[in-house]
C-alpha cells in the first residue's frame, strides 16, 4: 500500500507540474521581440519543471510495476497514464531540437486532459487475465504508446497549423470542422468533470441483468440514463433509466459504458456552450492571435518529422508484435478483432499521409488535416473500441 500511496502521489505531482509549465509556456507569447531574454527564460523554467513532471510519472511508473509485479499497462488506466508519459516525452525530445516554447501551450494542456480522463477508470491492481501474462506485454503494448506518443506531436502541430492559418472572420466548411476537433477535446473534459462530480457524491446505482445464460450485477457511477440491456434497477433511491441500451452494444458493462459515453456528450456540451457565451466567439477565433507570430512552415516540419518517426515505431508495436503476441497468446495472427482492425485503419491512414506527401506534395494544411485526422483514429481506437466494441480486448 505505500508502493501504490508513492505511485498514485507521483502522479499527482506530475499533474500539477505539468500545470505550471503550461502557465510558463504561456508566458512566452506576451512577450515582445525586445524581451527575448524574458521569453527564452519563461520557456526554459517551463521545461525545466516539465522534465521534472516526467520524472515523477516515471517515479509513478516503477512504484506501481513494483507493486503490482508487472508492467503498469494492462488497463485504461495504466495505458492511458503511460501514453500520457510518452506524449510529455516526445515533446520534450522536440523541443530540444526544435527550442520551439509555444508547442508547451497545446501539448501539455492535451496531456493533462489525457491523464486526467485515465483517472476517471478504476486504478485498482488486478491479477493478469491469461493473455497478459507474458512478456509481450511490455514489448507489444509500450512500443504502441510510445509511437502513439509521438504521432500525438504531428496532431498538436495539425490543430496549431490549422488554428494558425485558417481564416477565422468568415463561416466556412473549415471552420466548421476544425470547431469541432476542439468540440470533441472539450467533451473529454466533460468527461472528467461530470465523473469527478459524482465520485464525490459518492453516487452508486446497481443494475442487474442477463449475459447469456449469467446473471450479472454492474454498478454505476453516474445516473442511469441508459440501462443495461434487459436490465433491472436494484437500487431504490436512484435515477429511473430513459432507456435500455441497444442489445447489439455487447461486452462486459456495455450498458455502463455507453451511459459513460452519454453523460460526456451531455456534460462537455454544456462546457463548450459556456465556453461560447463568455468568449463570443468560436474557440477557433480566440485562440488564432495568441499563434500569430509562430511559422507556419516550422508547425509543418514538425508535422511531418513526428510522422516519418511515429509510424515505424507503431508499425512494431501495433502489427509486428501485436501479431507474435496474437499468435502465442490466441493462436493466430490476425483474427479481424475489433482492436485488431482499427490498429490496422490507423496504419493505413499513416501510411497514406507520408504517400501523399512525399509523392503528391500534400504539405501545409492538407497535412495538417490528415495529422488531425490520424490522431482522432488513435483516439477512437482508444476510447470507443475499448469502452463500447465487445472483442478480444474488452479487458482494457
């Protein structure tokens, strides 16, 4: 228990660490050409403290294999704690090659939210269900976050470029999308906020209902908007469901999980309206003046150099060794798994933007687009597969 009191601090303190780089690496666009000094003081202290953040995650990390006995990333949680590790470590190697402070201002903020989203999940230790228990697991599953981690690069330089070019006075088709991309990264945040509100209600409701032939009982942490399939509410005091949720939604707690899905559209369009009101404007227009003096041209080089090295780090991760793993631990290859297939949409997709662009010269904002896209491809291989979609790796 102080292993795991150790670990859950670490990461505590990363967080916070990471918050106040971010406030540092804001403090660099206020400043004028003449306070340069001032300018490359604020972005050094901002990731002086943000390499002090990966280092307590990297604390977090090893008290808590320690703890458990085997690599931390067998579940949302822990996968998503250490993809968040491997963003924080991949922007610290580009800033270095880059010195370029205004990328602190969007990756960080990105990664909070992707840590805090992995802390709504249960952080419990569990045993390793049989097909974990292998040493592919630290060679399949950390190579995949790593190049996830870096391919995450090319998506803040995408959302930057875009941000940064796009022409905010009108209404267009572009505007519309890039809205939202932003739209869908605050319903992450609508997420957590409506999850940290109930957990500290302390809000419990406990369905039960048929899986095959089993009866199951599953509890829920925010209201029932939607209830198990043929499910039966045991608790009193709590939320009628509106509705049952669709059999074809199958897996273990599919019905609590789309509910999860249900409450985050609802809580994170609230945010977004509120958000609205108070500024006026798209988020878009808002954020557009703080990037005007960053070049284009350097977001692009980035774009495409986190691409060029993500790609072949997923590729091994995410098919070469999925598929030993898959072989030793199921008995084949390739089995069209949900997990399986998206992991495959995303390395097409990769593949296809470093095509288009050494080949039919689709540079600036189609690449931006395309590193938008990806990444959203990641995001959703990520959440809706693993939270919704029954398969092979309805464990994570």
């Amino acid at each position: 228990m102080d292993l795991l009191n150790l670990s859950s601090t670490m990461l505590y303190t990363a967080f916070i660490l990471y918050l106040i780089a971010t406030f540092f690496f804001g403090a660099t666009i206020r400043q004028e050409k003449s306070d340069r000094r001032k300018k490359t003081k604020a972005g050094t202290i901002g990731i002086t403290i943000t390499i002090i953040g990966f280092i307590a995650q990297l604390v977090y990390l090893v008290t808590r294999w320690m703890a458990s006995g085997h690599a931390p990333v067998s579940n949302m949680f822990e996968f998503m704690t250490f993809l968040g590790m491997c963003m924080v470590l991949a922007f610290i190697i580009i800033y270095f090659y880059y010195r370029f402070t205004f990328l602190g201002l969007f990756a960080l903020p990105i990664t909070m939210v992707i840590i805090a989203y992995a802390s709504m999940f249960p952080t419990d230790i569990s045993p390793l269900v049989p097909s974990l228990q292998s040493h592919w697991l630290y060679i399949h599953v950390t190579t995949v976050a790593l190049g996830q981690g870096i391919l995450f690069i090319s998506f803040v330089a995408g959302i930057m470029y875009l941000i940064r070019q796009i022409d905010q006075s009108v209404r267009t088709t572009k505007n519309i999308w890039l809205e939202i991309v932003l739209y869908t990264i605050i319903l992450c945040v609508g997420f957590i906020l409506i999850t940290t509100t109930f957990n500290l209600m302390n809000y419990n409701a406990t369905f039960e209902y048929q899986e095959g032939n089993q009866s199951v009982v599953t509890e829920y942490h925010l209201p029932a908007i939607a209830a198990p399939n043929e499910g039966t509410l045991l608790t009193e005091d709590a939320m009628q469901p509106w509705f049952q949720t669709p059999a074809w939604m199958q897996g273990a707690d599919a019905g609590r999980k789309f509910n999860t899905v249900i409450w985050s559209f609802i809580a994170g369009t609230i945010l977004y309206g509120v958000i609205r009101l108070f500024t006026r404007k798209r988020i878009g227009a808002k954020i557009q003046p703080l990037l005007k003096s960053v070049k284009p041209d350097l977001l692009d080089e980035i774009m495409y150099r986190s691409v060029a090295i993500g790609f072949p780090v997923f590729t091994l991760g995410g098919l070469i060794f999925a598929a030993i793993w898959a072989q030793i631990a199921w008995g084949r290859f390739w089995g069209w798994d949900p997990k399986e297939v998206w992991a495959l949409v995303t390395w097409f997709f990769y593949a296809a933007f470093l095509h288009l662009r050494l080949s039919r010269g689709w540079h600036g904002e189609r690449s931006a687009w395309l590193a938008v896209v990806g990444f959203g491809i990641i995001m959703f291989n990520l959440i809706v597969v693993n939270l919704v979609l029954a398969g092979l790796h309805s464990y994570a």
